[in-house]
C-alpha cells in the first residue's frame, strides 16, 4: 500500500492547524493536514470573532502580543483580508470593586503593550454615552478589535496549499502510532499518511489523540452562543464585552460595518460529540437579550436574523495545551483554548512551526504544557 510522506502531518483543519501549515511551509517543512469534515467549521469558524489581548491570562499576552503583529500584516502576509478592523476593545463593570480589578490589570507589567486607559463614573459615560446607566467602568484597549471568523481558517489553508503544502478534508483519522521514529497515521478511508513529526490541533477532539499517546486531559466540550441582529446604521465601532463573575452577566457584542451586531456569551451547552452537532440553548438567546438592554438600552428593539453555536474545548484552567508532548519525542499540541483562540490563532502557528522547526521558540509557552496535567509522583504510586 502506498504511504504519503511529509516532514510533518497536521489533525486538525481549525485556524491552529491552518495557520501552522502555512508557517512550516514558510520555513520549508513538508506538510499534510489532515481534516475529518471541512476548514475551520467547528470552533474556528462560528466563534465571536473578538481579535482581543486584553483581558488575558497575564502568561499568555506574550504570544498574544506575537500574534497581533501578525493580524496586523495578514493582508500581506497570507493574500487575504480577513476583515480586521482595529476598532478599540471595552471591557465594562457594573460593580466599583471590579474597576479595582480592571485598574490592577492595567498596571500589571505585562500588560504596557495594550496602552489600556481606565474610565469610570461621568467620564466613561461621556466617552461612551450608549452604555446603560448600571455600568460602572470601563477598561478601553485602543488597538485591539474584531475580525471574520469564517474567513480565517480557509485563508490561511489557501496559503499554505499556495506554498505547497497537502490539505485533505473530509479525511478521518483512524489510528495514530509511532515506530522506528515515524508517525504513521491511517485513515478510515484506508489511506496511510507518515512523518517524522506529528502536530494535534483537533480542538474539542484534541485530548482522544493525546489520550493514544498516554497523556489524557481533562478537556470539555462546550458549544458558545451566538446570535446576530438585523442590519441598522453603523454607529458601534468598538468591541464591548463585560466583566463579571456572574456567569449570566457575561456578554460581549460587536457591530459591523454592513449593520448587524453579533452577539455572545451567557449559558453555553453541551454538544453531540458523536453526531459531530452543536446546539443553540434557547434560555441563553432571551438572557442575551436581557444583557444587552442592560448594557445598551438603545438596542433592545431589534430583532434577532439568526442564532447559532459550535463545538469548543475547555480545560479547567481555561488555558490551553501548547506546545511538545511530555512523553514521545516529535509530537506537539495545540488545542484546548478553551473559547479564546481565535485572537491567538496566527501567533499560535508561527509558534508552533518555530518549535517544531528549530526545536525551541522564543515566545515563552510553558504555562501551556501538557505536562500540568501529567498525574504527580505520589498520584502514580498511589495508583500502582
């Protein structure tokens, strides 16, 4: 039987698997990515769309840096237009403690490149006079902004396709093993796939694969809610989302140029991981509806076009896992990102065609390591 070779084999078409085929192509691997349905169609395609650093897990927001400087070039970089528009990002509050917690982010050292500026009482009101009268502060990102997520995804595909690198979709992996220092890869077509390294993005299937190679994790699946506006005057530029620990408080919306505001946030829910479906909640529509006339009174007449959701990996830490295996040499990850990949996407695989191609990389990811959920020393002799 014939066996297709690369120098690397992706699983996982979303933007992370895109993305790091076209930037090991850049560095002049040999890839194959391999995907079961279609380019970006679950997480990477039906996301918020948010290109946002602030924030962010303080650890991450050096590779979320990386990656905005690459948003920024994309038109160039890839040939396509993803519809970035840096539009400024808002986080808002309804509570003064929770201003408190904005102010500290913003002084954090980590954060200078984000140029975040703190508004709260009449100030924020002047600067943002749509917002309703419960919202308290206000952190404003200038440069962050929002994008098309269903454009992502394929584009960076068609690039790395351009620079000669293999995608296969609607292709199914059957069985992953490793011997004599190559990854062989058979699909339930029959077809055999071989590499001498092997790169995990399946998103919220990524911890099966892991799994076969004795890394289990705990990722669930998750399906985001999403829902979007008839078309009025464009008047919204900037991306607002809300700051709360109260889970049905957490909304974000973004308007775009044509007129419609997307929606998100609220209850998620679970998805059919067998049948591969995700599934709109209807509570979390009309709690969305219920937000947003609290956030912004001036919306609360418009009707709702279409609502949707997607499947999405989440760990416990709301981190992801990034980076080499901890058990077999010439296997990486990169899935988990738990609703927050989409910004991160582009850096992501610059990240991880540099790990893979040179063997370290200069943008620190150990906080992402499998390895934190490798079981502890005394947890393995208890077991034993």
């Amino acid at each position: 039987m014939t066996v297709d070779k690369a120098d690397v084999i992706i699983v996982g078409g979303g933007v992370m698997g895109s993305a790091s085929a076209f930037f090991l192509r850049q560095r002049g691997q040999s890839v194959i990515l391999l995907e079961r349905d279609q380019i970006g169609q679950y997480a990477s395609g039906v996301n918020f769309g948010n290109v946002r650093r602030q924030g962010r897990f303080l650890g991450q927001l050096e590779l979320a840096n990386r990656s905005f400087a690459l948003w920024k070039r994309l038109p160039e970089l890839i040939d396509d237009d993803l519809e970035f528009i840096p539009s400024g990002h808002l986080r808002v509050c309804y509570r003064e403690d929770e201003v408190a917690e904005l102010q500290a982010y913003a002084d954090a050292p980590e954060a200078r490149q984000l140029d975040l500026q703190i508004y709260q009482g009449n100030e924020l009101h002047t600067r943002f006079p749509f917002l309703g009268k419960d919202v308290k502060g206000g952190s404003y990102a200038p440069h962050d902004g929002h994008a098309n997520p269903r454009l992502a995804a394929p584009a960076f595909a068609r690039a790395a396709r351009r620079l000669g690198a293999r995608i296969e979709e609607r292709t199914e992996v059957a069985e992953v093993q490793k011997a004599n220092g190559e990854f062989g890869v058979t699909t339930t077509d029959g077809r055999r796939f071989s590499a001498g390294q092997l790169l995990i993005t399946a998103g919220a299937w990524g911890q099966k694969l892991s799994e076969q190679f004795g890394e289990p994790v705990p990722l669930a699946p998750n399906g985001p809610q999403m829902a979007v506006t008839e078309p009025v005057p464009y008047a919204l530029p900037t991306v607002i989302g809300v700051f709360t620990k109260i889970p049905e408080e957490v909304i974000y919306f973004r308007q775009i140029p044509r007129g419609n505001i997307i929606i998100g946030g609220g209850y998620r829910r679970v998805p059919d991981m067998l049948n591969r479906r995700a599934y709109v909640e209807p509570r979390s529509i009309l709690n969305q509806l219920e937000q947003m006339r609290r956030l912004l009174p001036g919306v609360g007449n418009l009707n709702i076009i279409r609502v949707w959701s997607g499947i999405e990996g989440y760990l416990p830490d709301n981190l992801p896992i990034m980076g080499a295996s901890g058990n077999v040499d010439g296997l990486y990850y990169a899935f988990g990102f738990s609703g927050h990949g989409f910004q991160l996407g582009p850096g992501v695989g610059d990240v991880m065609a540099e790990l893979i191609s040179t063997g370290s990389t200069s943008t620190s990811i150990e906080p992402f390591s499998i390895r934190r959920f490798a079981p502890s020393v005394e947890q393995r002799s208890k077991a034993s």
